[in-house]
C-alpha cells in the first residue's frame, strides 16, 4: 500500500523506510486490534458467552489468547483450530516486539529496530524487521483473522465447508 506512493518518490531506501515506519507499525497495531475483536465475538459464538464479559476475560492476559479459541473450535474443527492455533502462537510474540518495542532507529539496510526487554526483566534484546517483512506480518494478521471469521461462519452455518480448503498453516 505505503510502498506504492514510496516507490514514485526520488529518495533513498533509507528514506523511503523512515518516512513508512509509522504506517507500518500503526497498520500492524490496527490490524491485531481487528484481530482481537474477531476472536473474541468467535469465542463467543461457540460458547455462547456475552460479548463485554468475554472481551475482558480475553484482555485480562493476552497470551491466553490462541488457548481460548482453541477450547473453543477444537471440538468442532479439530483440524482448522490446530493451523489457527499455529498461526496465532507464531504471531504473538512478533506483536509483542512491535507493541512493546522501542522503535528508536533505521539502520543503513533500511531495516527498522526496536529495543525490547521481555517479561519485565532485565534481558534486553534487539528486534528488527525489514519494511517488507513488516508488511509480510500484517499480511499474516489479516490472513489469520480471515480464518477466525471462517470458523465463525462454519460453525453458525454449517453449509460453509466450502471454505475449508483456505485454511493453509503460515509456515510452511
């Protein structure tokens, strides 16, 4: 998206990475916010919970996160909750780089870094992400989210199993 108006501009690539750095971190942020909402209202659907009390429970420790949906769809789509499992397990830590990341630079690759230090500890590590591999994550986020309203569907409709053939692991 971003690359597009980018690639016309007559900068550097070390340009072009500061001026998309913002974008990307706040379209990532948004896209997980999306996929927060679609997972809980999911949960929702196959445990029948309210909404609100479902969605604090669900805030309350977002690492609980692809567990909770898991107990939800396993019984139902054993097959589909392992790979949306999958999915969810391999992007959280990378949201908790870019949510809880000091982004505080570009290197000379265009690369964008943050520092991080995990479980309140001092253990201090360096994330970086190249521009494309960040829209690479948001393309995963929106993808798993694509998923989870898929489960939804499948499971409030049970003549939506033409849809199981999406379902592909992240990883291959």
């Amino acid at each position: 998206m971003i690359k597009a108006l980018l690639d016309v501009l007559p900068m550097s690539e070390l340009h072009k990475s500061m001026i998309a750095a913002p974008w990307l971190i706040g379209t990532f942020v948004q896209e997980w916010s999306k996929l927060e909402y679609t997972t809980t209202s999911t949960i929702c659907a196959f445990n029948g919970a309210e909404f609100d009390k479902q969605r604090y429970e669900f805030l309350k420790n977002t690492s609980e996160q692809p567990n909770l949906l898991f107990g939800a769809v396993i019984s139902e789509f054993p097959t589909e909750a392992d790979i949306v499992k999958s999915k969810y397990s391999y992007l959280c830590p990378i949201r908790h780089d870019i949510v809880h990341g000091f982004w505080n630079g570009i290197d000379d690759d265009g690369n964008l870094y943050a520092k991080r230090t995990k479980n309140k500890v001092n253990n201090t590590y360096k994330v970086k992400f190249s521009p494309p591999e960040f829209e690479q994550h948001i393309n995963s986020v929106k993808t798993l989210n694509h998923d989870i309203w898929c489960l939804r569907l499948m499971h409030q409709k049970k003549d939506f199993e033409f849809l199981l053939p999406k379902f592909k692991p992240l990883i291959a």
